[in-house]
C-alpha cells in the first residue's frame, strides 16, 4: 500500500496502475516511502473529475469562492507543522525555508481571494448605436505542472489564480516531490472547496506529465520546470490549441559596481546564490558580474561570507541543506568538472563535504569568461561565476549575453546608471539594490527562452481567463 494515494473528485484515490515513486531522504540517500504514480487512466480520471465541476465552481459567488480561499489559507497556516515537515522530506531544504514554503502558499491563497470578486472586462465605444463591453471568462480546465524546488510555493502561485478566474485544476507535481500537493488538495477539500476543483495525479513526468499536458481535455497548461521538457509541454499544448505559459529556467546576473554598499552587495550576492533551497532556484544569481575596480575586495568578502554557511539536514536548520536527489548531485558534480577545465579549481568549494547524504559545498569559480559552459547554461546549484566587466555598457552586455532572461539585479548608489541598467538588461524581473524582493502582487515571468506569460499579480489573471467582446446593435 502506497502511503499517499491521487487525490481525485475530493477523494483519496488509488492509482489504476501499480506504479509507484520511490521519495528518498536527500540527507540520507535512504528511502522514505513509496507513493502511488497516476498514469495516462488516472490523468483522465482526473480531468473528467475536473470538468463535471466547472459548472458549480463558475456558478458559484465570488464572495463565496473569496471566503473559501480564505478559509484554506487559515488551514495551511494552522498545518504550517506538518507541511513544512513533509516539505522538508520530500526537497531535503532546511526547515525554515520549508515552513516558508507553507506561508507563501497559503499567501497566494489570501491575495487571490481578494482578486475573485475584481476581474471586470470593458466598455469600449464603437459608435452610435452599439453597446459594446469585454468580460474575462474563465478558460475551463487548467492542468498545472510543477518542479521538485519550491513545490507549495509553486503550487500556490499558479493554482490560485487559476481558481480565483474561475477554472478548476489538475495538478501534477514532481516525482521527488508530491505529497505536499496532495495534502493541499485534501485540506481545501475539507475547508468546502466542492468536490473536483482541485485534482492531483503523483506520477512520472513522461506518463501522468506528458498525458496531462497533451490531454485533449484541459483548457489551458502552467508549466513550471526545465526549457526542455517546457517545449515539449508547449508542443503538445498547441496541438490542442490550447494556451500555455512557461515558467523556465535562469543564468541570472548580479552586476555591482565601485559606487555600491559593497558590505550590503556582498551579503546580498551570497543568499542569491547559496542561501535559498541551496541554489536550486530558478531565479538564482548564478552570475557574479563585478567591476575590475573592486574585484578583489568584493570577490573577498563573498568568499568570507559563503565561508561562513552551515551545510546539515533539513531538520537542523542550516543555511544549506542537500540537493534534492542524487541526479542531481551528478549534475553539479559534472558541472563543477567541467568549470575545472575551462577556468581552473574554484576558488571555494568544488566537492561534496565528507557524509552521506547529497550535499555540495558553495562553490566559486572566479575569473569566468561569459562564454564558458558554466557561465552559459544552468547549473541549478551552489555554484557561482564571477566575470569581472570594465564600463556599464559592458555589464549590460554580458548580463544579456545568455539565452535566459528570468531576472537581473544591479547594486549601484547611482540613480540613472540603477534605472539605465533596468531598462537595458533584458529580464522578466530587475533587482535594483536587492535581490528576492517582491510580493505575490508583482507579476514574475521570463524574457527569452525564460519563458513567457505572467504569473503572480492581476496579470496572472490574464492568464487563466479569456475575453469575450459582446457588441449589442440597441437600435435593432
Ligand atoms: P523538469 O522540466 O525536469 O520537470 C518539471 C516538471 O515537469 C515535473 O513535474 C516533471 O515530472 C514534469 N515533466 C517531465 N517530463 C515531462 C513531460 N514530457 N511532459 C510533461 N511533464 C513533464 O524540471 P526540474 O528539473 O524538475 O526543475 C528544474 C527546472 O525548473 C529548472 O530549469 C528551473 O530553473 C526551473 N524552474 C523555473 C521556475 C520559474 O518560475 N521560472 C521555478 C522553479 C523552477
């Protein structure tokens, strides 16, 4: 018997197949649990269950619909124990960051609460004789896929203004990591959200991911994850003419220049890159770009402040815990090989600390050229690349000389050089002075291959609605 089952039509619902993931403690190695993997049956059991409900949930009042969100805030926040601790499990992340996880969720509730009740369309003026207004209508059925590093926050974000528009969801979220969703979805269950509105299928990416993105079903798919499998959803997605938005990955630039509080620069390059889930973070600052004037006094008090983190398991609270999954711990691993050879040993880090468990030191690499691999593509781990630049026009350059565009950031006393950066550098989110600042009401989204769309804020709502133009001949 699986420990967690699919959560299907307000049910605990056990998989058709006898598949299962295997959830390994990332500070142990060990397995956990097995859980019950949906495959193609179990997605489609899922989107039926979905669909019967659009028409209660559409009908029901927004005030109705706020309250329940409101009410499912209060429970995850009452739940915060539990949850951060399952969350915890599943990523391996400190138990702060997981009870953070927890808070943020249940937030994304309580600000989309207060949106069910404000989407409004137009009045637009065609001319005499004519009544014509928009209305923003809920697209149906939304399936919403999900990464392993930030699962309830995540979730969160792209589910509640889907529900708040009006759509009932399918979730499906990582295999690593799924049961945090599961016990959302039986907790709204229980605070009243009608039986169907909120689905979840555990299962492999390409079964129950591939079934629910490509299912002819669903109205509409949020993917959150890797360019790759992005593009995949993406294709699948408008083979039935459905729209999608793509939350992707990052390569993000810190640029810092000699007019900066360097002391402040320094703390701030380090918790963007080491502080947070151990790196594993879509909007990282994977790149240090540094000013040759200050290179060296900067670069050394990064290094003084990365060489102050604690690295233990979740439950001790470090600052950095393990990586998710032994996968990967390979791909750092082989990523840190590849920066020995193309810029020489890193200046700290650059291995495992010496226990079971798949942890990796905060790891440097300084002196980058942009055009490495390691300055190029995401590493999703504790490692950083310093690349030192001359002017701001050469900042501007090499924070845009990447595919991604998910955010940029800039630690600057100048006014003009903090907005000339902003309005240059080519990023869904620019950072000025700070870097993970931003509330669930600043819309978040990708430039290039980033990804497009927005979630968070009114525009998410743009997201998960379409608009209807009715224009009314009244002298008819
Ligand atoms: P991934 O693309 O491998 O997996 C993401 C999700 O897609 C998982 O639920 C997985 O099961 C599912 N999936 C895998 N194959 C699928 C398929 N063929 N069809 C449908 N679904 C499929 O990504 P990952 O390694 O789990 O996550 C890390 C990536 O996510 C990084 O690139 C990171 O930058 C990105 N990310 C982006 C954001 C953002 O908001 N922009 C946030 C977090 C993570």
């Amino acid at each position: 018997m699986s420990e967690t089952e699919l959560f299907i039509h307000g049910e605990s619902t056990p998989a058709a197949g006898e598949a299962t993931l295997t959830l390994v403690d990332p500070a142990t190695g060990e397995e956990v649990v097995q859980v019950a993997a949906g495959t193609e049956a179990d997605v489609d059991e899922a989107v039926a269950s979905a669909r019967d409900a659009v028409t209660d949930w559409t009908g029901m009042s927004t005030e109705d619909r706020a309250e329940l969100f409101f009410e499912l805030s209060d429970a995850l926040l009452e739940r915060e124990d539990e949850l951060a601790t399952l969350e915890m499990e599943d990523t391996g992340k400190p138990i702060s960051q997981a009870r953070s996880g927890v808070r943020s969720c249940a937030r994304y509730f309580e600000y989309y609460a207060g949106i069910t009740d404000k989407i409004r369309g137009d009045s637009i003026p065609v001319g005499d004789g004519y009544v014509d207004y928009t209305v923003r209508e809920p697209l149906g059925v939304t399936g919403h896929i999900i990464p392993w590093n930030f699962p309830l926050n995540i979730l969160g974000r792209t589910i509640a203004p889907s529900l708040a528009s009006g759509n009932t969801v399918v979730i499906k979220p990582d295999e690593h990591t799924p049961r945090t969703a599961v016990e959302v979805a039986k907790i709204a269950h229980e605070v009243g959200f009608p039986p169907g509105t909120i689905n979840v299928v555990p299962g492999h990416g390409s079964r129950a991911g591939a079934a629910l993105s490509s299912h002819p079903d669903i109205d509409g798919v949020s993917f959150t994850g890797s360019v790759e499998t992005g593009i995949e959803v993406a294709k699948s997605a408008v083979s039935n003419v459905n729209p999608v938005h793509l939350e992707l990955g990052g390569k993000s630039p810190l640029a810092v220049f000699p007019d900066a509080d360097l002391e402040a620069a320094a703390e701030t390059a380090v918790d963007a890159i080491f502080g947070r889930n151990a790196g594993q973070v879509c909007t990282a600052a994977s790149r240090l770009l540094v000013h040759e004037d200050i290179h060296d006094e900067l670069v050394d008090l990064v290094v003084e402040r990365a060489g102050e983190l604690s690295i233990a398991a979740g439950p001790d609270d470090p600052d950095i815990g393990p990586l998710v999954s032994e996968d990967q711990l390979d791909r750092v691993q082989s990523y840190v090989d590849v920066g020995r050879s193309e810029v020489g040993e890193p200046i700290i880090g650059g291995t495992s600390p010496d226990r079971s468990g798949y942890f990796f030191e905060p790891t440097i690499f300084d002196d980058v050229d942009n055009q490495t691999r390691i300055a190029q593509e995401e590493i999703f781990g504790p490692v950083l690349a310093v690349i030192e630049f001359a002017d701001e026009r050469e900042a501007i350059e090499l924070s845009n000389d990447v595919e991604y565009g998910l955010v940029a950031g800039v630690f600057t006393s100048d006014l003009g050089r903090a907005h000339r950066y902003a309005r240059e550098v080519q990023a869904g989110r620019v950072f000025v002075n700070d870097w993970f600042a931003g509330g669930k009401n600043a819309p978040f989204g990708g430039y290039k291959s980033s990804g497009f769309g927005r979630e968070k804020g009114l525009e998410a709502i743009d997201s998960f609605t379409q608009t209807k133009n009715v224009c009314a001949n009244i002298e008819f």
